[in-house]
C-alpha cells in the first residue's frame, strides 16, 4: 500500500542493566553479582532486551506496537500491490497511485495536522478526551472536503495526470475517500494518545484485509480505477469499526476520574514551561504549518516523477518508495510514542529521546542491510520491469531512513517541548532541499534521483542537527528522571572499546583461567564456571580440585592493591578474638601471591548459594534472607564497635575523603554544577552527622546481597566475602543501609542510583518493613537521608577508587554517580 504517514514525526527500556555490585562484582560462589543480563517480569526471567521493549518500558513497547502496525499493513500492502500489479497495467497503477497520494496530501493537509495535536493533547486530556476528539474531526471533515471538492474541479489545470478523476462518481468517490483518509489518520492518534497501539495493529488490518478483497472484485468487474475504489471502501469499513471501539469503550474509560493516568496528572509536578493539557491556537497553526511541509515532501515527489517521467516511471518510484517507507514509518512510531511519554512525564523526555535513537538506530540499520540486499527480490515481487527500474532506487531510499531517525526524533523533542518554531525550521528545510534535489536530479538520473535526493536532504538536515544539539534538546531537558545525562560520544566510543576488547579477550580469559587453577591447586581438576573484567580490574574463576576455590588474578596495579588490602584487612579478622566463632563466615585464604610471575588470591569457597542468586531464583524469600544477614553483619559490628559522638575527624574519613576522590577523579565534579552539588552534598552529610552518636567499629563497606552466602534455604548465612573496602572504624549503620539499597536494587531491577534518588524523593521507603534490631538502633537523631548519601558515598568512590573502568564507564556513572548528584543538587 502507499506509505502511509500515519504520524509524521511525532508522539507516538528504565534501561535496567545492573553493574556488578564492590570490586569485581563477584561472589564467592561463582555469581556475577547485580549485573545478570536478565529482568525479571512478573515471576518470569527474560532478556533484558526483551524485557525493556516489551515489558518494562511503556515508550519502546508503544513504539513497536504502532512499528507493528506498519509492518502489517506493509506485509498486507505488498500482497495489495502485487495483485494490482498483476490485474493493472503499469500505466493505470500509476495514475491510480498518483491519485491516491493527492488524497494523502490533501488529507494531510485538511485534518490541520490535528492528528499531531490529539497524539500530544488526549493523554493529558481527561474527561475533555470525547470533545476534544469530536471537534478535531468535524474541523478536519469539513477542511478536508472543501479542499478535495476545489483539487477535483481545477485537476486540468493542477494535475494533468489526474484528469480522469475530472468525472462525477470518481470525484465524488476521491471527495469522500480524501475525508475519510483524514478520519482514518486522526482516529491513529487517538489511540496512540490513548495508549491503545494494539488497536492501530488490528485496525490496519481491517483496513488491508478489506481493501484486498474489494480491489479484486474491482478487478474483475473491469474498473480502471479499481485502485482507488478499493481503499475508499476499506477506508469506510475500518473508520466504522475503530470510532464504535474508541466512542464506546476507550475514550469512556479514558475519561473516568478514578484512571492511572489522571492520579498521576494530580499528583506530578509541572514541567518548566508547560502550559496545561489543552491546545493552543498557536501550538495548532505551528504544528500545522511544518506538517504541510513534511506532508509535500512525502506526497509531491510522485507526482513529480508521474509529470516529468510519466506513468510507468511513477508506478515504478511509487512501489519502491512504499517498501522504503516502512523504515520512516518506523522512525514515526518511536517519535510518537516518545511524545505520548514525555506528555505523561516531561522530565523524561531527553532519557526518552536517547532511548528512541540508540534502541531504533540499531533495528533500522539492520532492516536497511537485509533489505539493500535483497532488494532485487522484493520488487520482483511485483514483476520483472520494477525490479530492473527500482532496485537502486529502493536501496538510495532505505539509506536514507537512517538520518531520518536523527531528523524525526529531533521533531517529536521538540513537539513534546511545544517548541513549534523549531519544528517549521527543521521541516521547511527538509522539504525545500528533497523537491529542490528532486526536480534537479530526476531529469538527469531518472527516478534514481529522487533517492539520492532524499539521501542527501536528510543527511544534511541529520547532520545540522548533530552538530547543533542544543538547538532541539535544550540544556534543562539534558537529564533524565532521576537526573541521568547523555553520555559524550567518545565515552560511547570507549565503552564500546571495552565491550570488544572484553569479547576478543575472552578465549585469553579462559586459557589464564586453567593456568590460575593449576598454580592454586596443581593437579587439581579445573572448572572454570565463570569469568569478567568487564569494569573490574581482576579476573576471577573457580576451580575444583582437592579444595573448591576463587581464584582472584589482577590485571592492573588498582586490582592488586585491592587484593592485598583484602588479604591483609582477612588476616586482621581471622584474629581477632573479639569475633569468636563469627570467624567462621569469613573466606580462608589459601594462597596470597601477588609479586609472581603469575600474580593471585585464592580463597576457600564457603557452602551455599550467593544470596543474589537467590534473591533472582525465589524474590519472596528477599525478606528472610535480609534479616539473616543484617542479623550477621550487626555481631561483627556490635563485637568491634562502641558509640561515638560523630565529630569532625570522623566526618574527614567518612564524607570529605571520598568527595575529595570523587573531585579528583571524576572531571564533571571539578567545575559547574559538579562542584556545586559535591558541596551541596558535603553540606547535608555534615548537618545529618555531627554531633549524633553511632556505633563505629569494623564494617564491611560493600555488604550487598552480591557478598553473602546464605545455605539454599535462606535462613542462615554461611559466609560473607569481599572485604577489600572493610575499615576498622567506620560507621556500621552505613554497611546495613547499604545491604538495604542493594536489596531494593535486587527485587525491583533497578539501578542503585535510581533507587537512592526514589528513597531521596520519598517515594519509596527503604527495607519499611524490617524489624530486627541491629546496629542502627544505636543511632541517635541521624536523618534516613544522610544514611542514605553515606552509604551511597562509600559504595561509588570504592569503586572507582578500586578500578579505572568505573571512572570511564559512562553508563554506570550517568545512572549511579550523576543522577544522584543532580537530585543532590537541584533538591
């Protein structure tokens, strides 16, 4: 079917991949601690890829569904033509298709882009839903007919190629068929405003399966323009069925007072710049005027082609284009759905809009290389001479969907952040350079020039709009929800680095791996069962043999000071007195050689399961495991430690050492609002400290569900490993709010730092329904708001201090590091 521009760019997976939790991210047992590659949905563990496009992830899972849409109506529309193809001449499909594409501009150009307009106004519309819709289509019937009735009665002036639509009942069936197509775009924005993109998906196929049926019959019955009769008579069949389904039952249940989406407009704060959830005449005429440009773009270059090359060379460019098309429609969807989200939630928009160009930019670049290469085979779908006039045609315009992405995300930032002048500039000069090229390279390169004009006006426009982000995405949209910032592309560049590096290293890893266990135990029989560097700076395997052990091999001098500080801090607990039979629970250390040739660590596994693997495997039993370890650390704590009034030597060690590592380390934190929030931050951890009393003595300083092993029940624990971070004087509420943080980062599959900015806006409660009594309990007068910072102070300089990867990994600082800070900051 012709590309249908369904909502040209406009509104219509929290990315939860977890780091590993301390150094390495390692547990004793052979886990990969926080960081599984999975999400966990409803009791079922998918992909994690899977999980935020389908489950998770309102903004991907609305896009694919209206991306769904189109792929359906694409597959039916295929079918469509390549029976058109067989029952019309090469010539009758080209005029009827040129027919059909002045319906679509006219449509477009009489619904008054109100299609935009209810995309971006019906999710925050409520019970106004029903008139806002009813007045929208009323404006754009009435529009729409004056227009088609006028185009119908100046064709042989306008379109010399269109006169024979210059006759009663086809004029009137085009009149009709253009306001219908009106209705049947609008009634698309509707739904997507709706959040109902499964109906799109089935009405398309109404539309399509409707539509096949009537053009063989026309076929049959002998109607040259059996074309454009079949879609006027599929377009009444699918407007009828979808507005009894929208009238009936979505827009009533839309404009209950009790739905989700109105308690979560009473309760959530405005946006800056926001101006209400109703319409203005000025938002309307701007989104209009650079819909008209988009519309000429898309709709005039087949009449170009049909006026300067003729029919044949118009069915031609008309077929390729519609397989094409697809891609940009793809782009379409996202950037529609980006604007049903960001409407719902304007501090999501810039974490949306890199969310839409990185999950989209990979899906497109793959359909554009299946697709350039097959491209002979499509067209011959439709029968010898498409292939052997639009192949290079087709492959020109599949390139070109790739800058669209850039082109079309930039139009939906934008719409959401109702900066309309921006839209008419970045769609006038699409416009203008796509005719502009068309008309100048058509004549030289045949219909091959349209692509290449396509290519180079979009590639121009994606590049202006690259180079220029602050034009679309302004500086207070930078930041997510929770504050997460758009990672430069040269730490795209260098994680991306790493991620192969890790790839090409793993058979290295592996080999390293049996000569590690060999060294540790020889004779031993080596099962490596696992394996990373992927952001610590140690190796870690398992091997069985006499003894089971971990095996720890660093590959960088911060890897090896970690270990000998582990070795050394194990070794000061091991004899300790004080500690009696809790000794137990600690890792024997077999073999500390870390100035050979071949440096490592070995330790004694201890019995049980990691309490993460646990967590994943049963999260019911989160609860029992929590009380068995908090229960665990609070006796290490209560054995070594007494209650001391905090003051500021204390406050030096906890609070202004680590900011001082993150200042240094971390550039963002040097100047601008990276220094402010660090002082901001110092600030609240002082005021919420000093002068109260806790208790100080050893703690673990990365006691997280990653570091303990519990027995396959969950009710006891039988080791606790890691101890690389353990201070003999450091303030033991820090090491239980910890283990609470990355407990809620274990059950709800998110980041710790989403989790702490959450706990920081109160909406949620840490670890609420605990009752055991540990050593928080000897806390007096400090605020659950400075535990909270402290512990997550500790938690994010131990890692970066302890490997280099930490500090160049963009995306785990931007979600821990950065999204606190900015919640620190603009609190």
């Amino acid at each position: 079917m012709p590309a249908r521009s369904v909502l040209p760019f406009t509104a219509p997976p929290r990315v939860d991949v977890l780091e590993p939790s301390g150094s390495g991210g390692f547990d004793a047992t052979g886990t990969i601690s926080g960081s599984t590659g999975q999400s966990r949905t409803g009791g079922r563990w998918l992909p994690a890829a899977a999980h935020r496009a389908l489950s998770s992830e309102p903004l991907l899972r609305n896009g694919h569904l209206l991306s769904v849409s189109s792929l359906v109506t694409s597959v039916f529309g295929a079918g469509y033509w390549a029976l058109a193809a067989r029952f019309f001449s090469p010539a009758t499909l080209g005029r009827n298709y040129s027919a059909i594409a002045a319906m679509m501009l006219l449509s477009g150009i009489g619904q008054l882009n109100l299609t935009n307009v209810l995309v971006r106004f019906v999710p925050a519309a409520g019970r106004r839903t029903r008139t806002l819709v009813l007045r929208a289509y009323l404006a754009a019937i009435a529009t729409t007919v004056l227009l088609a009735t006028g185009f119908v009665l100046l064709l042989p002036e306008i379109s010399p190629g269109l006169v024979f639509l210059h006759s009663p009942v086809l004029g009137v069936s085009f009149v009709l068929a253009t306001a219908g197509y009106g209705l049947f775009t609008m009634q698309d924005g509707v739904l997507t405003g709706l959040r109902r993109p499964d109906w799109v998906v089935l009405e398309n196929a109404i539309f399509a399966a409707v539509k096949i049926g009537a053009v063989v019959v026309f076929a049959l019955a002998a109607a040259s323009s059996g074309v454009l009769l079949s879609w006027a008579l599929a377009l009444i069949v699918a407007i009828v069925v979808t507005n009894t389904f929208l009238f009936t039952r979505a827009i009533p249940r839309h404009e209950s007072p009790v739905t989700a989406l109105d308690r979560s407009r009473r309760t959530a704060p405005q946006a800056p710049g926001s101006r209400g959830s109703a319409p203005t005449l000025g938002y309307i005429v701007c989104d209009y005027i650079g819909s008209l440009f988009w519309f000429a773009a898309t709709t005039l270059p087949p009449l170009i082609v049909l006026n300067r090359s003729g029919p044949a060379q118009a069915a031609y460019f008309s077929l390729a284009w519609v397989i094409a098309y697809v891609l940009f429609l793809f782009s379409a969807n996202m950037g529609s759905s980006l604007v049903v989200e960001s409407a719902a939630d304007p501090a999501r928009l810039a974490r949306n809009c890199r969310c839409v160009l990185s999950h989209t930019g990979v899906l497109l670049a793959g359909c554009t290389l299946v697709l350039s290469v097959t491209a002979p085979e499509i067209l011959g779908v439709f029968g010898a001479d498409y292939a052997a006039n639009g192949t290079g045609l087709l492959r020109l315009l599949l390139i070109s969907a790739l800058p669209n992405l850039v082109v079309a995300t930039a139009v939906s930032v934008c719409r959401a952040q109702r900066r309309m002048r921006a839209v008419i500039g970045i769609l006038s000069i699409l416009c203008c350079l796509t005719l502009g090229l068309i008309l100048l390279l058509v004549p030289i390169m045949g219909i091959a020039g349209a692509g290449a004009a396509w290519l180079i006006a979009e590639t121009t426009v994606a590049t202006g709009l690259l180079c220029r982000r602050t034009l679309w995405i302004t500086a207070g949209a930078t930041t997510t929800a929770t504050g997460t910032e758009r990672m430069p592309m040269t730490a795209r560049a260098r994680a991306a680095g790493w991620r192969l590096a890790r790839l090409l290293a793993r058979p290295a890893d592996r080999r390293l791996g049996r000569r590690l266990s060999r060294a540790a135990q020889p004779g031993c029989r080596a099962d490596i069962q696992w394996g990373s560097r992927r952001l610590s700076d140690i190796l870690i395997v398992r091997a069985t043999g006499d003894l089971d052990l971990v095996i720890k091999h660093p590959s960088s001098a911060q890897g090896r000071q970690t270990l000998l500080r582990q070795c050394d801090n194990l070794r000061i607990l091991a004899a300790d007195e004080r500690l009696g039979d809790w000794r137990m629970l600690l890792p024997r250390v077999v073999s500390c050689d870390l100035h050979g040739p071949l440096s490592l660590v070995a330790e004694e596994c201890r019995p049980g399961v990691s309490a993460s693997m646990l967590i994943r495997r049963n999260p019911g039993a989160a609860r029992q495991i929590a009380d068995a370890a908090l229960a665990a650390i609070s006796e290490l704590h209560r054995a070594t430690g007494v209650i001391e009034t905090v003051g500021a030597g204390q406050l030096g060690r906890w609070v202004d050492a680590p900011l001082a590592d993150l200042r240094r380390e971390l550039g963002l934190c040097q100047t601008g609002w990276g220094a402010a929030a660090l002082e901001t931050l110092r600030g609240r951890l002082h005021d919420g400290f000093v002068g109260q009393r806790i208790l100080v003595g050893w703690t673990h300083g990365d006691f997280a569900p990653g570091n303990v092993i519990v027995s396959e029940d969950g009710r006891h624990v039988t080791g606790i490993v890691d101890w690389a971070t353990a201070q003999p004087d450091g303030p033991a509420p820090a090491d239980e709010q910890l283990f609470r943080l990355a407990l809620q980062r274990e059950t709800q599959g998110q980041e710790l730092g989403a989790v702490v900015v959450q706990a920081l806006r109160g909406e949620i409660r840490i670890d609420p329904e605990s009752r055991l009594a540990t050593a928080t309990d000897g806390v007096t007068g400090v605020g659950e708001d400075a535990l909270l910072l402290l512990a997550w102070l500790r938690h994010v300089t131990d890692n970066i201090n302890q490997a280099a990867r930490y500090q160049s990994s963009w995306t785990w600082l931007a979600r821990n590091v950065v999204a606190v800070l900015r919640e620190v900051g603009e609190a």
